[in-house]
C-alpha cells in the first residue's frame, strides 16, 4: 500500500498536523469536545499498543488527552482526542 501525506486540522484555529498514514487508514469526527479519529490497525499491532502510547498520542496530536477504544469492526480503534479548553 502507498504512503501518502494526511492533515489533521482543528476548526479553533490550531495549527494542522501533516502526518504519513496508508491509504484509507482514518477516519476524523469533529465533536464538541475534541476530535474522534478511526484508525486502521497495522498487522501485529493490538489495542494495547495504542493504549499505552495515550499520553504520546495525545501529546503529538496536540490534544489535552487521548484515550482509545476498540471499534466494532475488528483490526480498527478510535483515538478520543480531548481539546485544550
């Protein structure tokens, strides 16, 4: 699969954060609180990885917080990304 650039952009105004995913990696819902991204996962990679990389995730994305949870189709997860109030 090919490697292509994403943006992540905030509707309050932060900056965007370009990143590299795999085609048809994500998904992004902009919510009153934050963001919700659906992330595909790699082949090896569990739940548990994302996880413990919360506070990195969040950290990197730009959020005040992450926090992951399975979706209902397996070999997905969505990063809950809290916004900075």
């Amino acid at each position: 699969m090919a490697e292509k650039l994403a943006t992540l952009s905030f509707s309050d105004g932060s900056p965007s954060i370009d990143f590299p995913v795999l085609a048809g990696t994500m998904r992004v819902v902009v919510t009153d609180t934050g963001h919700r991204v659906r992330v595909r996962m790699l082949p090896g990679q569990e739940i548990i990885h994302f996880e413990h990389a919360e506070p990195v995730l969040a950290h990197t994305l730009g959020a005040s917080a992450c926090h992951v949870r399975e979706d209902r189709r397996s070999g997905y997860v969505w990063l809950d990304l809290e916004a900075y109030s």
